[in-house]
C-alpha cells in the first residue's frame, strides 16, 4: 500500500492507495488558518503535526503495510523551524498580507520584474521573500532563532524523519533558478536578502529521493521505522502528476477555491508579462506553468450565499437557467485582494451586469459559473495548452458545470481519477522516488471524458470574446484615478 498525506490550507488528509490505485481508506481533519487581524493569518505548526499524526493512523488500519509515503500541501507562506524541526514561534500563512508593502516597493523599482526574467517566477505577498522582508522588520527575534525557512510539507518530513531538505517545486519560487535547481544569489541581491540564505534548505536534485522514517517518525504515525518518506512535489504539481498530465502540452483545471490552470512545458519562458509560476517537475527538464488565478468556487460560494442556495442546487439551478444566462454577464473577481493570472491587478474587482426585474437566482449562478469557466480558457491558454486537458477539484464534482468547461474551451475535458488527486500525486512521486514499480496509466485513467458540444461552441465563443473585451474594459476603471478602492 502507498500513502499519501496532502497538507492543505484548511484540511490534513491521508489517503492509502492500492498498488494498481485504488482509493481504500481517507482520514480527514481541518486545520484552519488562523486572522489575527490588520492583514496577519498565522498557522499552528504543531497543531498540523498532531493531524498528520491523526489521519495517517486512522487511514492505516484499514492499510496495515505501507511501503511508502509521499507528502504533498500547500506551499508558500512562512515555517520557521529550529533545528530541530519545531517552530519558532506560529507559522505565517500564504493568506498574509504582511508582505504587501515590500512587494510594491520592488514592482516600484523594477526588481519584481528582473527576477521574473531570472527564474520565470512572479512573486506574490505570500511567498519567502516578501514575508523574510516583513518578518526582518517586525519580529528580527524570530529570524534570528530560526534554523530553516521551511515550507510546510518539508516542515513534516524533518519532524517524520529527521532530514532537513527541501523539494524543487517549492523552492522554485522565490529564490531558485529553476533550470539549474539551485539557489540563485543574484535573486537574493536582488531582494536585499543576501543574510537570508543561512535559512534556505538544501534543494534535493532530480527527481528527488525518499528517507527512512525513524524513531520520532514512527511515534507519530504507528508505521515502521525505515518506511520510505518522500515529500515534494507541493500540491500544484503534485495535481497534475496525480491527473495524469504526463506529455509536454497537457493542461490540467484545478476548479478548487482558487482557480489554478496548468500546463506541462520542457522550457523555460521569461519573455513576456511577469506573471504566473514556472515549477520545477520531480524530473529535470520540465516544468509546469502554472496560471493560479484568485476566481474560483470562493466566487461560487459568494453568490450561493447572497440567493441562499447551496452547492447541492449548482445543476438544478444552472438547469433552469440556459446558455448565456438570459442576457446576465459576470466578471469573476471578487477576492479582495485582487487578480494575479493571467494578468496582475491588485484592484481587480468582480461584477454582475444586464440584470433586471425578470433576472432568476438560476441566471445570477449560470453567469457566474460561465465567467469562471471564461477565466479558465483565459489562464489555460496563458499557460500553453496543446495537448490534452483534465479537471479536478470542488468545482468538478458539478456535471453540468464541467460540461460548460468543455463547452468553452471546445476541447475534450478528462476528469481526473478521485479521490484525492493531490495525494494521489504524492504517491506517485513517492513510489519513484523508493524505486516501486507501477503503471502510470492505471493510476491516472480518467473517471470519464466529456465531450465539447459542437452546438454550443459558437455561443460561447461568442461568450469568450465579450469576456475579454469586458476585462479590457474594467481594468481602464478599476485603475481610474477617480476610483478609490
């Protein structure tokens, strides 16, 4: 059996895989960030030790042998650990805005810019850097305590096995160079982050390794120690590992409360807008572009909640509405922290238009599923799509809202094997990374394939162009100078 474990803002999970791939057993708990105000979201290192120690134990017993576990989670965000793999104090999620101020600073003097010309990389608020720089100004104490800036999942596999390292797709983002998989000090010039380099754990070269798990490993879980530990790739590769986008072109959709759209590529692209992520694969050589947009079912959930309906009723009341939403068009940016793929605009803003006296709660949804469906074409042909494309996510379990999907994009639409395609990820990494044969192919089948609907295309390639010609439009009036935000 294969477990994996997938770290995620919110929910720790470990799922245990059959050796062809089959789902047996899913241990759940939440572990939720935590706002302290003033922009500050914090995490409980240790509280996500305890869940890990949870879930792995209650999905084994019903998985007894293990013969690998790969770890997969949220990246980014700030986990300084002493050497020993604790906390120095709580965590700095990837939700704080703490960073903001030193963002701007290095868009105002260029330096965002000239480290996506290294690295292919655009750095966002809660990323290392920016969170290095703030923490540097406002809590000097726990930087100088710290003994490593670790992500999450690297976090756990120093507390399961006592190694202190990190994974290249985590690292990929802010500091690495990404074809060379290893520090770039010019980036850190750059940044005026020279000191922080002490802090930086070793990147692990391709395609990564597992590590026995030891003692303190074994009281935490209940499996045997020297049961191979592999933690890497994060969750947005691990995704598309797990989906099975497995030649250059292909894409994966990942319909979550964020919208993140991807693309497998064997090149490295710093031309063009700063903007989006270039993730360094377990193998050398690739890379996913990763498009990871602000919209997704969090808009969803906005509207559900102002008609008062609930994620059950999305096919029923997409049902009673029709293609085009009765003349109700949406534009899908309502975090309020703006947009970040495929374009950056901190004073992106949502909207709802052509409504009237006859508008139904069926359209107001319609247009809003429609929109999110229009941002996905946007941002996955940003990234490169060619090849094949696959789904996953809250936002997939819907039929019909998939089948808009596929409509708008006017290309089959593979929906990824469930559950858990992240841990499902993990653990293909994980089986490679220990040396365990598998076929690749059964593990990644789809559930099934939709197909576009030759009679909707013009609809909604119609739906798309307005789609663009509206944002073009809004971002001249959300950066109005007479507009305050």
């Amino acid at each position: 059996m294969i477990l994996g474990i997938d770290l995620g803002t919110s929910m720790v999970k470990a799922a245990c895989f059959s050796q062809t791939g089959d789902c047996l057993a899913v241990a759940a708990r939440r572990s939720s960030p935590t706002p302290l105000g003033g922009g500050a979201v914090e995490q409980d290192f240790e509280e996500i030790v305890r869940a890990v120690s949870d879930v792995v134990q209650e999905a084994c017993r019903e998985c007894p042998t293990v013969d690998a576990i790969g770890i997969t989670g949220q990246s980014d965000g700030l986990w300084l650990l002493d050497e020993q793999g604790f906390g120095v104090g709580r965590a700095v999620s990837w939700l704080d805005d703490r960073g903001n101020p030193y963002l701007q600073d290095w868009i105002d003097r260029g330096v965002f810019e000239a480290v996506f010309r290294r690295n292919a990389n655009a750095i966002f608020p809660g990323s290392h850097a920016p969170l290095l720089a703030a923490l540097r100004a406002t809590r000097p104490d726990l930087i100088a305590a710290a003994h490593t800036a670790s992500y999450l999942k690297d976090g756990i596999l120093q507390r399961l096995t006592g190694v202190r390292f990190t994974d290249a797709s985590d690292a990929s983002l802010p500091f690495l160079d990404i074809e060379a998989r290893d520090y770039d000090p010019e980036i850190l010039r750059l940044l005026g982050l020279e000191e922080m380099a002490r802090l930086l754990a070793p990147v692990l070269p391709a395609p990564g390794r597992a590590f026995p798990l030891d003692a303190r490993g074994t009281a935490l879980t209940g499996l045997p120690v020297g049961t191979p530990v592999h933690a890497g790739p994060f969750d947005l590769v691990a995704c598309p590992i797990g989906a099975g986008a497995n030649r250059v072109g292909d894409g994966l959709i990942i319909v979550g409360t964020t919208l993140a759209c991807e693309v497998l590529t064997d090149r490295v692209d710093r031309s063009g807008p700063p903007v989006g992520m270039t993730l360094c694969m377990p193998a050398g050589g690739r890379w996913i572009r990763s498009m990871p947009a602000t919209v997704g079912t969090a808009t969803l959930d906005w509207v559900l909640e102002m008609i008062g309906a609930c994620h059950s009723e999305v096919d029923s009341l997409i049902a009673r509405s029709r293609p085009g939403a009765n003349g109700v068009t949406a534009l899908p940016f309502f975090s309020a922290t703006g947009e970040r793929a495929p374009f950056v605009d901190v004073r992106a803003r949502g909207q709802l238009s052509g409504l009237n006296t006859w508008t139904t709660k069926a359209d107001l949804v319609t247009a809003v599923c429609e929109s999110v469906a229009y941002a996905a074409r946007h941002c996955i042909e940003a990234a490169g799509l060619t090849g094949d494309v696959s789904i996953c996510g809250g936002g997939a379990n819907s039929q019909i809202w998939s089948q808009m999907v596929a409509d708008v994009l006017q290309r089959p639409l593979k929906i990824a094997r469930r559950p858990e395609v992240g841990a499902r990820g993990a653990a293909i990494a994980a089986m490679d990374a220990a040396g365990i044969a598998y076929d690749y192919e059964a593990w990644t089948k789809p559930e099934t394939v939709i197909e576009p609907r030759q009679e909707a295309a013009e609809h909604y390639r119609n739906g798309f162009a307005h789609y663009l010609e509206t944002v073009e439009s809004a971002r001249g009036l959300w950066n109005s100078p007479h507009r305050k935000c």
